[in-house]
C-alpha cells in the first residue's frame, strides 16, 4: 500500500516537474547518490536568470503569471540547495529533520504555484470555466496535507487523501494543457514540451518504484537536466507570449485610436466635430469662441444638389482650418472656432477667416454662379464659462449677425 502511495506521489509530479521526496531523502543522507556541484551550479544559474528575465518583463507588461512563474523558480532553486549536501548552518544541516521540512514544504509549494501559473499564463478563452476554477485556490489545498509525509506512522485516510489532491491536480493541469492545444493554444505547446523532458524522467522513476526493487538511482542526474529543459523552454513560451501580448494590445491602441479618431471627427471635412471641440475647450479654456453658418446654404443645395452643397461645406471647412484657431464643424452648415490667440488679436482674425470662406468656396467649387458668403457669432469668454454658455452667447451674435443683414461678424467682448 505504501509502494502505491509514493507511486501516485510520484506521477502527480510529472506536471509540477518538483523533486521526489524518495528521491529527497535518498540525496539528503548522502547515501544513494553523488551530488554533481558543477551540473548544479549551472543549474541554479538558470534558475536565477529566469527570475529576472521574469522580473524584467514584468516591469513592461505587468502580467500575473510572470509572478507565478518566479514564485515557482525560486521554489526550484530552494529545493535545489536543500538538496544538495551543503551545509546550511547549525539549523539546516543535511540530514536534519528540519531540513526535511522544508524539502516538503518546497516540494508541495511547487505544486500548488503551478495551478495559478498555468491559470494566468494560458491565453484567454482557452480553457473552460471549470477548468479556470480548479486551477485557482483549490490546489492550495495541498498544502494542507503537507505534515502527512512528515508522520512517522501518517493515518491511511490522511496519506490517501494527499495523493488523491496530487492525483486531481494532475488530471486538472493535464486536461487544461490538452484541452487549451486543442483550441490552437501556442502556450499550450510551448508548455507541453517544456514538460516533456520531466515526465520522461519521471515516469522511469515510477516504473522503478512500482516495478523494480530499488529506485532509479540515475533520477537526479536525469531531472537537473530536465528542470533545466523546462526552465529554457518556459521561457521561451513566455517570450513569445509576451510578444503576442505586446502586440495584441498595440493593435487594441491603435484601433482604440482610430476608433477616438472616428468619433471625435466630422467625415465631410476631416475637421473635428463638436464633441472634439467640447473637449478641448474643457482641457484649455479659449479666450474666445465663434460660431460661423454659411448664407442661404438651403438655397444651394435646392439649386445644385446635396453634392455640390457637400462641396461647398468641405472647402468652408479648408478655409476655417487654414487659421490660427481651432475650427470645428459642429452640424450642417455650421462651424465653431475657439481662439487661443492674444484676445486684441481675436477680432481681426475671425473676420479674416470669415472672409476666407467665400474666396475658398469660390475657386473650390467654380461651378456656383453666385459667391457664398458666412455669418459669425463671436464672443470674448472668462475663463470660468462652461462650454455650453458659451456657444449659447455666440449663437446669440451669429442670429443678431444674420438679422443684420448677414455676410458680418457680430461681436461682443464678454459672456
């Protein structure tokens, strides 16, 4: 019954690709095998870059299972000292109960990091709602076994118990890889393979252990490079995970911007459009704001057509775009300028705008028989004026503008 036990302890590692507590005790006493110090130095090596590889994307891209993955590394890296013969003080000396612990506590904290890695690191959409659930919080539950391979004597339900979570967490991990290749999950892949060399090694362990009657005494020999086959190859899946992130959200930016793009733009003439210019007046306040409408526009479009009103509308948007101010085409035939130039210099410009829009239409649309001429409502604005307010004064002086006789700027210095 026990031979069995450590059996399904053993498999549950070939995903968590941790370190065998037979295989622990028989490295810890000294007794089975030789420590290779240059293999484990490099070894730890490895290690140590992989955390700061993580480390160093993570300040780029803020991703979570770049954390789960360095908690896992440094996992690995621990086991590997407490493994080794190296003394470690009068507290952690080789073959100490204490060390012990630890080696277990590494082993089973192994485990329990790789549920919420894989969680993270799988793209999303790949695994379903069940599968993103149990590789959360419920390997975690591991850990409440833990004091059972630390029991002389542990009850038989407790021990069953822990191998049945370390079975589950198995399957869980297992199906969530398969099911994600399944779906086109270049992670996935990347993962599956990381893996591959670990289960290979380990899965001769457990022919060992159920089979044979001594333990594979080549195992660590075996999993040092293994780890380190996994290292490298995880890392080269969170590269390109990472660049398939960087690119996903560039191209989310930019279309998210064009998107801004479109809303904040009047198709016609390419100029802003009223919510754009709504905003920039609240970002920077103008010292004043203009409304400009085109004379006897419905006329135009009776006589020549929507097209040619079309075009007469584009070339006054030219116009009013080729001054200083920031001109907008807020509906129809009718245009706003917010002015941020000095305020003794307002009027002046406006009226040469104004003017500009009867000369631009004229040589961009000769086909007219008669010259079009543009009414404007201008005011002076404080700077505490909300945006509404102003238009509203405005649109005031651009009505007084065409009950005057049009083809004029009414202008008053304050709103």
């Amino acid at each position: 019954m026990a031979r069995w036990a450590r059996a399904l302890r053993v498999s549950a590692v070939l995903f968590c690709t941790a370190v065998p507590v037979r295989a622990q005790s028989a490295l810890a006493d000294g007794t089975d095998m030789n420590w290779d110090g240059v293999l484990t130095g490099l070894f730890l090596g490895l290690l140590l870059f992989s955390v700061a590889y993580n480390a160093a994307f993570f300040a780029l891209l803020r991703e979570r299972f770049l954390i789960w993955q360095s908690a896992r590394t440094l996992a690995y890296f621990l086991l590997t000292i407490l493994l080794s013969p190296l003394a470690m003080g009068a507290f952690l000396p080789p073959d100490s109960f204490d060390r012990q612990i630890w080696i277990n506590i590494l082993f089973d904290l192994g485990i329990v990091l790789s549920g919420p890695f894989l969680r993270a690191y799988l793209e999303p959409g790949m695994i379903g709602r069940r599968h993103y659930q149990l590789l959360g919080w419920p390997p975690a539950l591991i850990l409440l076994t833990t004091p059972a391979v630390l029991m002389s004597d542990p009850p038989m339900l407790y021990f069953a118990m822990r191998n049945l979570l370390f079975t589950a967490m198995l399957v869980t991990a297992v199906g969530a890889v398969v099911v994600a290749i399944r779906r086109g999950s270049r992670t996935a892949r990347y993962q599956a393979m990381a893996w591959s060399g670990i289960t290979g090694v380990l899965a001769v362990s457990l022919f060992h252990d159920i089979f044979m009657p001594e333990p594979f005494r080549l195992l660590l020999f075996l999993l040092l490079p293994a780890l380190g086959l996994e290292v490298i190859l995880t890392a080269f899946g969170i590269l390109d995970r990472l660049v398939r992130l960087r690119r996903d959200r560039q191209e989310a930016q930019a279309q998210a911007e064009a998107m801004r793009v479109i809303a904040h733009t009047d198709p016609l003439t390419g100029l802003p459009n009223r919510r754009a210019i709504e905003e920039s007046y609240g970002k920077e306040p103008p010292v004043a704001i203009a409304i400009v409408d085109l004379d006897h526009f419905k006329a135009i479009n009776d006589r020549h057509g929507h097209d040619v009103g079309d075009r007469v509308i584009f070339a006054a948007g030219v116009a009013l775009g080729s001054g200083s101010a920031m001109a907008a085409r807020i509906g129809g035939e009718e245009f706003a300028l917010l002015f941020r130039c000095e305020a003794s210099a307002v009027a002046g410009e406006a009226e040469r705008l104004r003017q500009r829009v009867g000369s631009y239409i004229a040589q961009m649309v000769p086909s007219l028989k008669r010259p079009v001429t543009a009414s404007m409502g201008l005011v002076h604005i404080a700077r505490d004026t909300s945006f509404g307010a102003a238009m509203k004064s405005a649109d005031i002086n651009l009505y007084a503008a065409k009950e005057s006789g049009r083809d004029r700027v009414v202008f008053i210095a304050a709103a």
